[in-house]
C-alpha cells in the first residue's frame, strides 16, 4: 500500500472525525478500497459536505434500509466516490425507528436529489430539507404511508388502485406555456412525460415525471431469489446492458464475501463488456441520426452492430440474456470455436466504424445540428453527479474502468476519452473514440486470456451483514450494485442504480435555453433508458384547463367510443 | 376536333398519368431509399413490392377517419382538401411536348397554355401555404400549430428566393408563357451546349438553377427541410391530428408538389421537351439506345445462375425495354414521344436528386433554416437577378 494511499485514507478520516463534530459513532474500513464511517444524522450533511467540498468526493448513490429485524432501527447509507484516489467512501446513519428523519444532503450535494426521494418512497425515511420532496418512484394512486422496501411489506402485495390520482406537476411560469413531449412521444422508444415549459420555441424550464413502471427488482431479490438466481433477474434490468448488471452484482456479493473469481473468468467478463458497449454505442449512433431525421445513418449502424449480436449468440446461445454471470464466476466458458469468428467480426466491424466515423466527423450538416447544443459545463456535470459518456464529453474524466478496476481490467488497462466542449456533438465523439478502444480491449483481452477454471469453488455459506459496493462502466456510465448480504442464501439488502438515474437529472440544466427542436437530441445524447406511464394530457377547449386523464377516464371513454359504434 | 372534347381527354390522360406516377414514386423512393441504406424496400406486395402503392391506398382508403372533437371542423376540413387540389392543379401549365398533330388534330403537348403561366404557378404554389396553415391552426394541437407554423414561416421565406430565381429565365426568354419560355432554349450555345436558361448566354442561370431548386426542397416540406412534419420533435407537425384519407390527401400533395416541382425547374431551367443536342446530331436515338442497353442488361442479369430467382421476370422486362426500344424508331411515334422522353428524363433525374437528398442528409433546426433563407438564399438570388439583368442588357440581341 503506497503512502499516498494512506495519507488519503487519513485525509478522509480527519475529515469526517472534524466536520461529524464528535458524533462519529464508528469507523472501518471492510474492503481495502471501500471506507464505512457510521455518523450521527444530525452531522450527516455536515460530513458528507465536507467529503465533497475538501476532498472531491463524487456521490454516488443512497441506500435505505429497513434494518428492524437486526438492529430494531432503520439505516441511510450516502456512498460516495473519490475517484483518483480508487476508494469508495460510505457514510451511514442509523435512524431509530419512532422518529424516521435525517437531514438531506441535497442542499450540498445536488446530486443527491433523486436518491434521497427514493429512499423517502421506498423506506419512509423522511429526507428533511429537501427542495422537491413529491414521489419519485411510487404510483401517483399508491397509498400514503405504504413502504414497499419495508421488511413487513409482502413483495406480492397489491395496494388498491385508484384511479382518479394524477401525478403532481408543476405549472408553467407565467407567461410560458407547456409543451408535453410524452409520456408516448415517437422520439421516446420508452415513454416518459417531460414536460416543457416553452416562450415560443426556447425552453424556459421543464418537470418530468418517471418510474411509473417501477418492477420492484429490488424487492425481489432481497425477498424471493438467491444469491444465484439473482443474477438472471439483474441481467434483465435493462434492455441492452444485461451483463453489466449482472457482473455488478456478481462482483458486489465476490466482494462482500471475500470471494475471489478466478483470471480466466475476469478476462471473459471484460471482453463479454466489451462487446457490449460495443453494440450499445452502435446502437445509440443509429438512434442519434434518426432523432436527427437522419434514417440512413440508423440503417448502416444497426447493420454493422447486428453481427456483433450474433457474436453473443454464437457465445452464449442468447443475443442479450445470456445467462453467463453467477457468483464467483461464469457459468459456462467462452467456446474455442467462437475465437476465430469474433477476430473475423472484430476485424470487419473495425473497419466499418472508421468508415462511420469518417462519414459523421465530416458532415457539417450533422455539426450543425449538434455543436453548441445541450451543452452541459463541467460545473453542472460535476455538481449533478453526471456519469458516463456525457461527463467525459464535459471535461469530467470518470470512468470506473480505470478509477475503480474491476474484472481484467486491472491488465487490460482502457484509454480515457475525453472532450472538453459538453455539447451533443461532444458525446457523439466520446462514443466513437470508445468504439474504437472498446475494439481493442476484445483484442487485447482475447490474446492475452489465460487458462484455468472459470469458477471459483464456494465452499461456505456467505456470512451475513458484510457490504460490498461495486461499479461497472456500462456503455451509458457507470452501474452501481450495492449488497448487504443476509442469512437465507439472498441478499438483506440490494441496491442498483442504472446510470441513466444521474445523466436524466442533468437534461433540464442541458435544455434550459434551447429550442425545442435541440430537445430530442439531447436527452437522445444522455442515451436514456427508462420506463412508462400510461397517462397522457389533454386540454379542454372549453374551459381551457389544462388536466391529466387518469387510466380510468381513458377506458371509460375508448369504451364509450366502441359502444357508439364510432 | 371539338376544344372541348380534346380537352377533356388532355386533362383526363394528363390526370390519370399523375396520379399513377404520385403512387409510384412513392415507391421508387422507398426502393431507392432503401438501396441507400442496404436495404431491400417494399418486397412483398407483387414482384419486387410492384403493388405496394395499390396496397397502400386501399388501406388509407378504408381506415377509420377520425374528427377529433376538439378540431374547427371546417377549416380542419378544408386543408386537406385544399392542398390536394392545389398541387394537382399547378400541372395544368406546365407543357410536356411541342405542337403536335395526331390524328388529323393539331395541338400542344400541355393542358393550357396561358400566357402568365408562371404567374399562375406561383399563385398556387402561394396558395398552398393555407393548406398547412389551415391544418395546423384548426386541429387545435400544439404539436400541429407548432408545425403549421413553421410551414408557413418557411413557404413564405422560400418563396422569395424561388420567385426572385425565377425571374433570371423570364427576363431571358422575355415571356411568362411556359410554352414560349422552353422554344426561348431551342439551339446549340458555344458548339456544343444546349442554349438551356442553365447555360444560355449572355447570362446562364446556373446559379439561379441551384438557388432555385433549393427553395423548391424547402417549398416542398423535403429532407433536410421537412421541419413542419419532423416526427421526432412535433410528433407529425401540422398533420398529427389527421387520419384516413385526410392524411393520404397531404401526402398526395407532398408527392404531386414534388412532381411539379420538378417539371417547373425542367421547363424553366433544363430546357422542357427539348433534346440534350440537336436531331441532326442523332438525338432521336438516344432512347432507343439506351432502351437497347437497358434491355441487354436485364437480360445478361436474367441469364446470370446467381438471379435464379428473376430468371423470368427479368428477361420479361427485356422484351419489354427492347420492344420500348423498337417504338422510339417508328418515326409518328417519335414526333411525341421523343419530347415526352426528355421531359421525363429530366425531370425523373431531379426527382431522383430530391430521393437521394433524404438519403444523405440530417434534418436542419427550424433557425438554422430561416436564418439560410434570409441571410444566404435572398441576396444571393437577388444578386443573381441584377447580375443577369445588367448582363441581359448590354449582351442581349
């Protein structure tokens, strides 16, 4: 361990012993890069400013837990990150269970904002202080004081619908009015509801509403599954980076257990990423020119991606589940004869990139479009905790690849790309600087693979209350897994965050100003991923008031339609 | 022959050609589109998707069309119709042929020949911006007032360049009749030219030629200028609250605007009817020339082992381009088919220009696109227009 290390370590200490003002009820250090400080709430805000105002700390995510069964108290958990230093900084408070308060720490961490109305949703922790308290992620007609991440709550338990609720929205500033893009908007391929508040065509402000297909993952895996049957859950979480989720997991559990997955596995967990971001990248270059009304840019990308998908076809049986992760390993090998195909595939899609590459770079069109267009600073992308591509086309130069390695990529060490510029223009370079070393890490990975088993062998059961935090770059940012492991072979407590859940916070500061027509691109070029409602707007000519149908009004009129035989 | 009579059957051939030549390019631009992609386009209605447009117009024809409640019904009524039978009616003018004598009967290749037919176009083509208007301000949308509005700004803006580009061939040939402005380009400039109004000295319009049809991408709602319908920010712009063949009669008028377009920017520009080089070159056989090649290519294709699938099909269509190839030597059917073929060559090849243009080009921003019109398009046509003027009068007869 270098003294440098070490003198962050103290740094880190000082800081918390200082700002938590002699309420630090606890301090240890589980894993060598992951730090735990258990503070009193009243000093919570105060620590965490202090992390991030004197030593750069980076929020990551907050857990709520309700940990009533073992220690009769509820816990909130800020996990923070302090990048070039490799360590991960969690700050935890208990918070007893007849008074479920704590400060928020929005106030000096802007970030925070969502993850503190999560855990208000989800465990009833009131977040004190915050600027925009309403619902996150819980159904406008779920009950008051109803906690779904509660122990005593059933993960099958249906609270009644009801369907007059309607999400609580704000108005338009005066002299604005509103422009609703979704939550079904054909530039959206999932829904969400932003909702523009626009003079003329410029963007004054905008409120969104999210999360009304919240599928309750997390609740399943601390209540239903195992240890490895999770894995097959988390690999469904998104739509294009299964393995990411399920390597998070996989390396979260490794991690709290001490398990230790063998060379040849991390190898093949780098290059199954790898290929991954891959196809992503393409993908979303395609989806990009379509927002853009550029349909053959879509056509040629997706066509050079499909062979990739194959690629995970010929490895796995499956194109995007592909049911390779568990804990301590992989579950099957990468194939012999799939080698020879992947260098084939890898050389030609090579190829075609750069030809991608050099079709887009000198389109001035296309720069027109996108240069000086939802430009995010490195201030606001900082401050909001952006991650991913769009924090490195703004001068943040994250990437947990290299700021926390994981897999093989300890040896297999990726090139950053960065740009200073933050427009969409600037992630669309960042994306195709990534193809291309996303390109050679497949190649470096496959020549330098070494042999061996693929599994570790997990003689012991995995010891209880033990955390483990892991991070993966996904081709969007970075994913975070957080496991507190529990007795009946799961999980007592499993947190994901998709990195779409920082990078959406930072569109209104992206569109503020702009034109509606810059609208889609950008929150194209944040590359979101997140799910639906079923609710749309209207307004009534006659009154003028702007409402929002509930599901019921809408069936009651589809039905009085068909009935009138319209 | 009867004025009336013949001109009924004029209208009726000339009406009937479009409206199979508006489903069909709709087809050609899928097809071509689709080969700029790798794709393979409409396949499976007919051979090669042939009877995909037929396809298309049952189903427009027999879906539900619905009057949303809130809608101003009869302005939201109007617009379709409107736009429909304005871009249909610009094709009255525009002249296809020479005089000709078929049957005992003298007459021109061309619906009416009025004599302020280009003023007559730009009075449709002004007109036409209602349509838009209309439908945009009556569906009571915003997604439609937005993108009604933004037609307007953007016909309006365009149609100054195009009308001040329009003038360069007028002072030239120094008539408004179509008719007379394509005899006006008859005859070789400098050896070897066709005197077309692009190459027509003292003054060629190649510039107004470009600026021109420019405007007539941005007059016709085309990529990259089709921000009044972009789907990805106004969902379908002025047409979002329109179904049933109250959306097939805007996209009629997109296709016949596109139509007209073309054959203004021959007439004007590309010399009408008129040959590439003279009759005493041997123009009179480049369409059976290349109808020959055409016919020897389809038929190698056919007899190719790697076209298993199109061994009959594509040997059927050499006879046919053969048997093409064969009419245009029959000299009676060459006195109107010959202007009829340069027409439309020239007129399919600027079509093609308008398919490809989508095929390579991203959507511009509704700023970017007037700030283009105002601050580039205008000067420049209006500097074109005095530039010819000057050069007109001093070198002029």
């Amino acid at each position: 361990m270098s003294t440098e290390h070490e003198r962050t370590l103290a740094a880190v200490h000082q800081v918390a012993a200082e700002r938590s003002n002699g309420s630090l009820l606890c301090a240890t250090q589980p894993h060598s890069d992951t730090l735990h400080f258990v503070v009193d709430r009243s000093a919570m805000r105060a620590v965490t400013g202090g992390l991030v105002d004197h030593l750069g700390a980076r929020f990551l995510i907050s857990v709520g837990t309700d940990r009533r069964p073992l220690s009769g108290d509820f816990g909130v958990l800020h996990i923070f990150s302090l990048d070039r230093d490799h360590l991960y900084v969690l700050v935890e408070s208990p918070i007893p269970a007849d008074d479920l308060r704590i400060d928020s720490i929005t106030p000096v961490v802007p970030g925070a904002a969502w993850a503190e109305r999560e855990f208000q949703d989800a465990v009833g922790v009131r977040a004190e202080g915050h600027p925009d308290p309403r619902r996150l992620l819980l159904p406008d007609d779920w009950p008051e004081g109803l906690y779904p991440l509660r122990r005593d709550f059933p993960y099958n338990f249906r609270p009644p619908a009801d369907d007059a609720a309607r999400p609580k929205l704000a108005g338009a500033p005066a002299g604005a009015s509103v422009f609703p893009m979704g939550p079904f908007f054909p530039v959206l391929e999932e829904p969400s509801y932003w909702r523009l508040f626009v003079e003329g065509e410029r963007i004054v402000g905008c409120d969104t509403r999210l999360f009304y297909n919240h599928r309750g993952i997390e609740k399943l895996g601390d209540s239903v599954l195992t240890y490895s049957a999770i894995p097959h859950l988390a690999e469904r979480i998104c739509g294009i980076c299964g393995f990411i989720h399920s390597t998070c997991y996989c390396q979260a559990v490794e991690k709290a257990a001490g398990i230790e997955a063998p060379r040849r596995a991390r190898y093949i967990r780098t290059i199954m990423l790898e290929l991954e971001r891959i196809h992503s990248h393409l993908l979303w270059l395609g989806i990009a020119g379509h927002i853009l009304g550029f349909e053959t840019v879509l056509m040629q990308t997706w066509r050079i991606r499909e062979p990739v998908m194959w690629l995970c076809e010929a490895i796995c049986g499956n194109r995007k589940t592909y049911g390779m992760n568990t804990v301590g390993g992989l579950r099957r090998d990468l194939p012999d004869s799939v080698r020879p195909e992947l260098l084939r595939v890898l050389a030609e899609v090579e190829k075609e990139v750069v030809a991608v590459r050099e079709a887009v770079a000198g389109d001035s069109a296309l720069h027109a479009r996108t240069q000086g267009v939802g430009t995010l600073s490195e201030e606001t992308a900082r401050s909001i905790c952006v991650v991913g591509p769009p924090a490195r086309a703004s001068g943040v130069a994250i990437d947990a690849r290299i700021d926390h390695p994981y897999a093989a990529y300890d040896e297999i060490r990726p090139r950053i790309v960065t740009e200073e510029a933050g427009d969409v223009w600037a992630r669309v370079v960042v994306r195709l600087g990534e193809l291309a070393e996303s390109i050679r890490l497949v190649g470096e990975g496959l020549s330098s693979i070494p042999d061996g088993p693929v599994c570790a062998e997990i003689k012991d059961e995995i010891p209880p209350g033990k955390i483990g935090v892991s991070v993966v770059e996904a081709p969007r940012g970075e994913a975070i897994h957080f496991v507190l492991t529990g007795g009946d072979n799961r999980p007592y407590r499993w947190r994901v965050r998709a990195p779409t859940y920082p990078n959406l916070q930072a569109l209104p500061a992206a569109i503020r100003d702009g034109n509606i027509a810059d609208t889609p691109i950008t929150l194209g070029s944040l590359d979101p991923c997140f799910s639906c409602t079923e609710r749309v707007e209207t307004i009534d000519r006659r009154t003028k008031a702007v409402r929002v149908f509930s599901r019921a009004e809408l069936l009651k009129m589809c039905r009085a339609r068909a009935k009138g035989g319209g | 022959m009867d004025f009336f009579v013949l001109s009924v059957l004029k209208a009726l051939v000339v009406a009937g050609a479009l409206m199979t030549s508006l489903a069909y390019l709709q087809w050609v631009e899928r097809k071509v589109i689709a080969h700029i992609q790798l794709r393979l386009g409409p396949y499976r209605v007919g051979p090669h998707g042939l009877l995909q447009p037929l396809a298309d117009v049952i189903k427009l024809a027999t879906k539900e069309g619905i009057v949303p409640s809130h809608v101003n019904k009869p302005f939201y009524l109007l617009a379709p119709f409107l736009a429909v039978s304005l871009a249909l009616t610009s094709i009255a003018v525009i002249p296809f042929g020479p005089e000709i004598e078929a049957f005992g009967v003298r007459t021109y290749m061309q619906l009416t020949d009025i004599n302020i037919g280009v003023l007559f176009l730009l009075a449709i083509s002004s007109l036409s911006v209602y349509a838009v208007t209309f439908a945009g301000w009556a569906s009571n949308n915003k997604y439609s007032l937005l993108g009604g509005l933004r037609a307007a700004a953007q016909m309006i803006s365009y149609e100054l360049p195009l009308a001040i580009a329009l003038a360069g061939p007028l002072l030239i040939a120094g008539s408004l009749s179509l008719r007379e402005i394509v005899e006006a380009q008859q005859g070789v400039t400098l050896g070897i030219l066709p005197r077309w109004m692009i190459f027509q000295p003292p003054a060629p319009q190649i510039f107004g030629f470009v600026i021109f049809l420019i405007a007539a991408f941005a007059e016709t709602n085309r990529v990259p200028f089709d921000l009044p319908e972009a789907e990805n920010e106004l969902v379908a712009g002025f047409h979002t609250e329109y179904s049933s063949l109250k959306f097939a009669s805007f996209f009629m008028a997109e296709y016949a605007n596109m139509i007209t377009m073309t054959a203004i920017t021959t007439t004007l520009f590309l010399g009408g009817w008129l040959p590439l080089f003279p009759a005493e070159y041997g123009s009179n056989f480049v369409p059976s020339i290349l109808f020959a090649l055409l016919a020897a290519a389809a038929l190698y294709h056919g007899l190719h082992p790697a076209r298993r699938k199109d061994r009959f099909s594509l040997p059927v269509v050499a006879l046919l381009l053969a048997a093409a190839a064969a009419l245009f030597l029959i000299p009676i059917v060459q006195t109107f088919l010959l202007p009829l073929f340069w027409f439309l060559a020239k007129a399919g090849a600027l079509m093609f220009l308008f398919i490809w243009v989508r095929g390579t080009m991203p959507r511009f921003r509704y700023d970017q696109l007037m700030s283009f019109a105002w601050k580039f398009m205008f000067p420049a046509a209006a500097v074109n227009l005095f530039a010819s003027a000057l050069l007109v009068a001093l070198f002029a007869r």
